[in-house]
C-alpha cells in the first residue's frame, strides 16, 4: 500500500518534466495544462497515503522533489518561455530567484512545518501556479512585480491554510456521519 501514494507523487513529477518537454517543443497550453494536472495528482498523494496510512519519510521527500521540478522549475521556464525571454539577463535573474526561494521553501516545509497545520510560506504549488496564471496575462510588469512578491511569499513567515489537511479531515468526518 506504501507504493500507491509514491505512484501518485511520481505522476505529478512526470507531469512536471512533460511539461517542461512540451516548453523546449514550444506547446505552451500543453505545458500550462500538464501543470494543473500535476496540482491535481500532487493534491491527492498525501491525502491518498494518511488515508492508507503510508505516510513515510521518503513519501514526503519524493513529493519535494517533484512538487521542486513540478511547481518550481515547469512554471519559471514556462514564464521565460511566454514572457522573461525578452528581458534578457533579467529575465534569467527572475526565474532563478523564483527557483531558489522555491528550493528553500520546499526545504524549510520538509524540516520544520510538515506535521503543522498551516503552511509557514507560500505553498510551492500555490505558487507555481500564481506564476503560470501571470505569465499568461502578458504584462510585464505584472509578471517582474508577480514573481518577486510570489518568491517573496514562499519563504515568508506568513501562515497559509493547509488545503490537504483540511479537506481529509471534511472527508473523513463525512464518511465517519455516514
């Protein structure tokens, strides 16, 4: 039973690395929409594994690591794809901050706040998403601002409801009514 969640996880990581062979092919709306595929499979792996009861310490790190290339690095080249192409340097500066508070944040949530139950920062998904959504807007302003306030969000102290939890616990008072 184990395995099933980290199945789940492994599809959100494809999805991300799909998406990131679709940008190189330059098939944008495949890219955008194999990332909200990836939200979708990423929301259910920690659901599926408390409900199986397989939460494991490699379950956690494997969800990281595809939730990094997912949410991370899928939707910054997304963004240098649609837009930060034509800043040049800066551009590259952007997206590379984006990745690096997503790195940490995904560290910060893997040593300290895994078993809190809100998020300390901007979930990477979250973000990951907000960068996908502004980078199909076409305005660069609001893509350079967006970027930098969601970068800033991750690694903030800001406290961010867990969606997961929450929603399992909806759940499974529902069936425990029943």
């Amino acid at each position: 039973m184990i395995y099933i969640p980290n199945m789940i996880t492994i599809v959100n990581l494809i999805c991300g690395l799909l998406a990131i062979y679709s940008l190189l092919v330059q098939d944008i709306y495949s890219a955008a929409t194999l990332i909200f595929i990836g939200l979708f499979f990423d929301f259910f792996d920690g659901m599926i594994a408390r409900k199986l009861n397989a939460v494991s310490d490699i379950g956690r790190e494997l969800d990281s690591m595809a939730d990094l290339v997912t949410f991370g690095v899928a939707p910054s080249i997304f963004a240098y794809c649609t837009y930060f192409y034509k800043l040049s340097i800066i551009g590259v500066i952007c997206i590379l901050i984006y990745n690096i508070c997503s790195l940490f944040r995904l560290a910060k949530f893997n040593v300290k706040q895994s078993t809190l139950s809100t998020f300390i920062g901007m979930p990477t998904p979250l973000a990951g998403i907000c960068l996908v959504t502004l980078s199909a807007m076409h305005n660069q302003i609001l893509l350079v601002v967006g970027i930098g306030i969601i970068s800033y969000l991750m690694i903030s102290n800001i406290k961010f409801p867990q969606f997961k939890k929450n929603t399992m616990e909806s759940l499974e008072s529902k069936n425990g009514a029943n």
